[in-house]
C-alpha cells in the first residue's frame, strides 16, 4: 500500500472509531441532539426534551409559589413571563398575556402614555420602586406597588424589565376607610370645639390640631411638634402637675384628665380641660398617646361670677344682719360722744381723748355704711341733687383726705342738669375714687374732678339737650395707672391691690353698686405708668321727677322753744335714754316706750304727742304697725323711723315711701334735732 | 506521528452542548473537573450552545451533543458523551 493509501485507511479507522463511540453514548443515554444532517440544526432527543421540559416547570413553580406579582416585559413593554398570582389578579390566562403589550392589556387608559414614557426612562436606570393602578379582564382598578430591575444580556444592553409586584388596593381600602373615619370624628371633634393632640412614644414628635393649636394661641401649623414645645406652653405654675399626670398615666398605661392653664404668646391665659388615653403596643409598653382638649375659660368664668354673686349675697346677708345691732351700739357711741363734747370745756385736755373716741366711732360707722351700701340694704333717700354743690361742699374733707402731696384740681362746668341720688351716696362715690386716686399717686401728683353735661355718647353737651342726656362726674389722676388684669377685677368686692389691712376691697365695689342702683354708668381708661380716669355718668333728672325741692344743706339752727312733745319707741334702753338726754337738750318734752303696748298706753294718756320717734324692728308689733293705728286716732301726728338697714315695711325696693320721715342709724345729736326740725316744719 | 512537535503551549479545549439539557450539563461539570484538577491554567475551553448558534455544528462536523473537540495540541481529537469516563477522557486529552 502506498502512503496515500495508509492515511485515507488511519482516517477511515478514526472515523470509524468515532461513530462507534457516537452509537455506544446513544445507546448508553448519554446523547442530548442530534445535528440534522440537511437542516443543520440540533434536534433534541425526547428525554432532554423532557429534562429541559421539567427543568422550566420547576422554574415556574419557584415562579408561582409566592403571593407576589411576577412579570418580564421587553423593551417594547410585550410580557415575555408572568407567574400564576399575576394571572389571579390580573384575571387573565398566561397564554393569554405572554406576548401581549402589557400597557394595552393591562393599564387603564389615562396612564398608557405616561407609562410608555417611563418604561423607556426605567430601561435606563437599575431598580426602580413606584405603584400604579392596573385593570384586570373585569375592568377591576387594583392598585399595585412595583420592584423593578432592568434585565440585560451579556454585552450589558437592556432587554427588558422584571418586575416584583404587590397588590395594595385591599391596604389601600382599609387605610381610606380609617382615613375617612378619622376624618369623621376629626370633624365632630373640631365643630364641638375640641382640640385633638397625638404624641408618638418612640419619637417624641407631638402633634396639635389646628383647634388645640389656638386654644394655645397658636396660629395654623406653627407648634414647635415636640412634648417640650407643648411643656413650655403651659403656665409655669401648672407645669409640674401636668408632667405628673403624664408620667403617671403613661407609667400605668392608664387613661386620665387634665386642667391646666395655657400661657399663649400673647401674654393671655386659657383654662383647659382634656382627658387622655396611653395605647399599648404588643409588648405592652406605651407607643402612642392621645386625647382631646376643651377651652373652658369662659365656663370658668361663669362659676367665678356665680362664686362672686355667692359671696356677695352671703356678706349682704351678713351686712344687715348685723347692721341693726351694730348701728344700735354705734348711735349709743357716738350720742354719748357727742353729749360729753358739748359739755366739756373749750381747754378741756380730756377733749383729745374724747375727739380720738368719737373719730373711731365714725370710722366704724363709715364702714357699717360701705358694707350696706354694697349689700343694697343701705335706705337711700334720692334727691335732686346739683352734683357742683356737692363736690364744692365736699372739698375742704377731701383736701384733708389726700394731703399736700396732691394737687386738686376742680373743672365743674356751670349750668350742670340736676341728677336724682341720695346725697350721702353720691358723696361716698367721690371720697372712694378720691382715696383710690390718692394711694395710686405715692409720691404726689394731680387730682381732677370735673364735671359736666353729656349725650347718651358721653359727649358734653349744653343743659338744654335732648332727654336722655346725661352729667357726668370725672375723676382723674396722674398715677400709677392699672394693669389689664386690675382693671378687669376693680369692681370685685374684696379684690384689693393695697397692702393687707390697708383697704376693705370694698370700695369700687360700692363705686360701682351705687351708681347703677340709681342708672348710671361708670366708664374707667387707664393707661399703666401714667394714670385713670373714672368717668361716672348719672341720668339727668327729667321734669316730672321734679317733686321734691332742693333741701338746703341743713344747719343747726337755735335751740327751740319747749313746745313740743315726742314719743321714743325703742326697745334698747341705751339708745331710748340717749334719744331721750339728746331729744331733751333740743329742747323737746320727751317720752319713752319700750314697745308698741306700752307706746299706746303713753300715747292715750298724753294727748299733746306732736312726734313718734320709733324703731322699725322689736319685739311684738313692729314699728310701722304700731304708727298706722296711732295716725288713724290722731292724723296730724307727725312720724319718724330710726332703723340702719332696709325694711320692706316702710321702704319699697329700698327708695323711702313718700311722706315717711327716716333717720339712718347711728344717728347724732346733730341728725336727730335736724330731722325733727325738718318734721315738725312740714 | 513521532515528527509533530509538541505543542509549547497548553490545551485548547471546544464543547458542544445541547442548552441546559442534562448530558450537556454533566459534560460541562466533568470537562472542567478534569481540566481544573489536571491541566490548571495551561488550557483554554470554549462551551458552544448549539440550541443558540446552530451553524456552529457545520464547522467542525458535528453530529450530537454533548460532544468535546481537542483543537490543540493535533491532532484533533473528538469525545462522545457526559465524559464520565474521566480515566478514557485524560488518556484522550494526553494522546499526541
């Protein structure tokens, strides 16, 4: 054999050896294509068909095990692979999606261009995280939250996206159904006035409803969100036990209420009341706190004037209670003060001593006045008064009362209109503003006490104006001035900014009480650091008022002749024997009664009785029953009543009947004579 | 025979496979056992898909998968099968 020969023979063999080594791994299984000879193309032999067949559906059972959204889009969006959840909520078949353009089939119309758009903006990026709404076959919105990463082939290009997706519409549901009934009782609680506050444990981050927000004084959306912006808007003073209540409930995990004052930034002050509640998380410690809260300033305010008018009916009650008594003991006092001051000498040197008692007396009698006077027990007897007359007369004792520190001022406009007020009441009103001004002013200043006609406007007019027209009395000082929170208290009985023992609080109060018991206003400006003025308007009297005349200041006029006769019904025989040394002194014949039975027997004996001098209150008929049976015997007979307080029985709603004589306890020598003068003038 | 100079460099190496399929798979996982234990850095292997590049079978003719090429050093010598026969495999790759 030739070369030639020898290397097609060793190439046969090779070949051989080949395709026998080619039939034994078919045989042995070891072979998983054939090429086909014509087509030149792997052909897969059945069982790595079934192998490769297994392999993929192992794939997609990893696929479709979990609860999640699988999918594979393309780059032109066309689902190459979706798992059999995706199938469930989609309500499509996977045959029926596979291949299909995933923005057509499944997303609503009004997302497919925005959706175009960002598929293409996502292919070039790496994970993205969105939600969007899908449509199933039913035409179902279902909103679902994607993970997307972007699939590539081995020279890094972007063949298209898989994407991880959860069905949210079932959360989403739920959480708008919490949203709206949050938002349901959101709105009960703002339209009842109830502030809303939630403070997370874990951060500390504290939120306020708007309504909260200006319960503290807050504007919208402008609290600080922390428990420590929420502290410091509370007033110092309740500051601990607000913390307290807090720590407690939240140590306890129990509900609780709190009342604390709110310090606004404004300076002003709000209560509120809120209740609580500590929520527990699943290891029972305290995650979150919330509750409500309610300004109760104004309630407050309602049950502190009901306080107010409790208290001021309970010293009225006091006052006249121990008015009668205590004027009695007063008119002894200051009787017998007076008798011994007459009869001492002129160089007497006990006469300071006696001077010393019977300013006491006064002073005690002052106050038993002030106190009826704001009780509304006082008897007033209201007359046409000229309100310049009675501050003329009353300049000399205020110049005393204020000192030299002070310069008076007086601005009383001419042809004042007359006002109708009891005199001695009016006179209170100008000495309390008068002594207010004058301890307002500790180191002296300007005191100014005008008058003059105004409108019902507080303009000043002439005298001849329109009915309706007002006086006015002004009084002003150049003080210290008052504070918001004074000014808003001046006319509370009892509320005193002087030094304890210094002032009763009880002279605005009377201020105030006896100027709208006669329908008047009282107006007050103060500016702090530079003085008040109180501007007082009476109702001018209007001519039908116009009854009784102008009393003339009365005198003591010279003892008169003994011709007249007087009857003293008094069951307190002190006060019986003091009228009757005071009653004698005048002048009078004098008789005593120690009550009603007796006063008859007097009064039938002595037919020459021209006055009865009688009490209101005592034991057995009182003195107004008593008087009508004596008057109806003996119609001339002239009456006089001696009481301290208001009596139903002789005065109607606490102005005198007409006709009735009436002497305030305690009375003087001097009142005493003068009122039988002005008796027996009539 | 005696005349072919050995190769100064190492073994190069060509598979074809069928995809994932299971004898392909084992064919892989034993070429480069064999490769890793005795040979080291010394060879090159090129893994060819013929489920994704078809017209590669024409080349070198051929017929089934898996089937192992030695293209280097000559002559060339082809292997049928899962190559599990790790003893018959070396004796192939050594052979000049």
């Amino acid at each position: 054999v030739t070369g030639a020969e020898e290397l097609q023979a060793q190439d046969l063999r090779r070949r051989l050896a080949e395709a026998e080594a080619t039939i034994a791994a078919l045989l042995s299984g070891q072979i998983d294509a054939v090429v086909d000879s014509t087509s030149h193309t792997p052909v897969l032999l059945a069982k790595a068909q079934a192998a490769l067949r297994d392999e993929r559906d192992r794939a997609q059972r990893y696929l479709d095990a979990p609860d999640v959204i699988l999918l594979a889009l393309d780059v032109d969006a066309r689902i190459t692979l979706v798992n059999r959840y995706a199938c469930a909520v989609l309500g499509w078949s996977a045959s029926d999606l596979v291949g299909r353009d995933w923005i057509e089939t499944c997303l609503p119309w009004r997302m497919r261009d925005a959706f175009r758009n960002s598929h293409r903006d996502g292919l070039a990026g790496e994970i993205t995280v969105f939600e969007h709404v899908v449509v199933t076959k039913s035409g179902e919105e279902r909103l679902i939250g994607w993970r997307t990463t972007v699939l590539r082939d081995d020279d890094g290009r972007a063949i298209g996206t898989f994407g991880a997706g959860a069905d949210l519409t079932e959360r989403s549901r739920a959480a708008k159904a919490v949203a709206t009934a949050d938002e349901r009782m959101r709105f009960a609680l703002e339209s009842a006035g109830a502030g809303i506050w939630d403070l997370d444990q874990t951060t500390g981050v504290l939120r306020l409803s708007e309504t909260m927000e200006a319960q503290h004084g807050l504007g919208p959306g402008t609290f600080a969100g922390t428990f420590k912006a929420f502290v410091e808007c509370v007033h110092p003073d309740d500051r601990s036990s607000v913390l307290e209540t807090i720590r407690a409930a939240v140590a306890d995990g129990t509900d609780f209420s709190l009342l604390y004052r709110a310090l606004c930034p404004d300076g002003s002050i709000r209560w509120l009341s809120g209740t609580g509640r500590v929520l527990l998380g699943e290891d029972g410690t305290p995650v979150r706190t919330v509750g409500v809260s309610v300004d109760v300033t104004e309630r407050r305010s309602l049950e502190d004037q009901y306080q107010q008018a409790q208290k001021m009916e309970a010293v009225g009650r006091l006052a006249g209670g121990v008015a009668h008594d205590f004027n009695n003991l007063l008119t002894v006092i200051l009787g017998y003060c007076d008798l011994l001051l007459e009869e001492f000498d002129a160089d007497d040197p006990r006469l300071g001593s006696l001077a010393q008692i019977h300013e006491a007396g006064g002073r005690a009698a002052g106050l038993t006045r002030q106190l009826l006077a704001f009780s509304r027990k006082q008897v007033i007897e209201p007359t046409l008064l000229d309100l310049n007359v009675v501050v003329s007369d009353l300049r000399p004792m205020l110049a005393r009362l204020i000192g030299e520190d002070v310069r008076v001022l007086m601005g009383l406009r001419p042809n004042l209109a007359l006002v109708v007020a009891d005199r001695g009441q009016v006179e209170q009103v100008v000495m309390n503003l008068a002594v207010n001004a004058r301890d307002a002013m500790p180191t002296g200043g300007t005191l100014t006490i005008e008058t003059a006609n105004v409108d019902g406007l507080g303009a000043t007019t002439q005298p001849a104006a329109s009915a309706g027209a007002y006086v006015s009395l002004t009084v002003t000082d150049t003080g210290t001035g008052m504070t918001p929170e004074v000014k808003a208290r001046m006319f509370e009985p009892f509320f005193t900014t002087k030094e304890a023992g210094k002032g009763t609080g009880l002279g605005m109060a009377t201020v105030y009480s006896i100027v709208t018991r006669c329908g008047g206003q009282v107006n007050v400006s103060s500016d702090l650091g530079k003085g008040t003025s109180f501007r007082i308007r009476f109702p001018r009297a209007e001519g039908e008022h116009i009854t009784v005349p102008v009393p003339a200041p009365v005198r003591v006029a010279p003892v008169p002749t003994g011709l007249h006769t007087v009857l003293v019904v008094e069951d307190d025989e002190s006060l019986r024997e003091l009228a009757r040394k005071i009653l004698r002194r005048h002048g009078y014949n004098v008789l005593l009664a120690a009550d009603a039975n007796e006063a008859r027997r007097v009064f039938s004996e002595n037919p020459a009785i021209d006055v009865v001098l009688t009490d209101v209150i005592m034991p057995g008929e009182s003195g107004p029953e008593l008087t009508r049976q004596l008057v109806t015997q003996r119609p001339a007979l002239k009456v006089i009543y001696m009481s301290g307080y208001t009596e139903e029985a002789i005065v109607h709603h606490g102005v005198l009947k007409l006709g009735i004589a009436f002497l305030n306890k305690p009375f003087t020598s001097e009142t005493l004579g003068a009122k039988l003068r002005e008796v027996l003038a009539l | 025979m005696a005349n072919v100079p050995k190769p100064s460099s190492g073994l190069v190496l060509r598979l074809y496979v069928a995809g994932n399929a299971p004898n392909s798979r084992r064919a892989i996982a034993n070429v480069t056992a064999i490769c890793a234990e005795h040979f080291k850095a010394a060879h090159e292997m090129e893994i060819v898909d013929l489920l994704e590049q078809p017209e590669r079978a024409l080349a070198d003719g051929i017929v089934v998968t898996p089937t192992l090429l030695k293209v280097l050093p000559l002559p060339v010598q082809r292997m049928i099968g899962d190559l599990s026969d790790i003893n018959q495999v070396l004796l192939t790759l050594s052979s000049q």
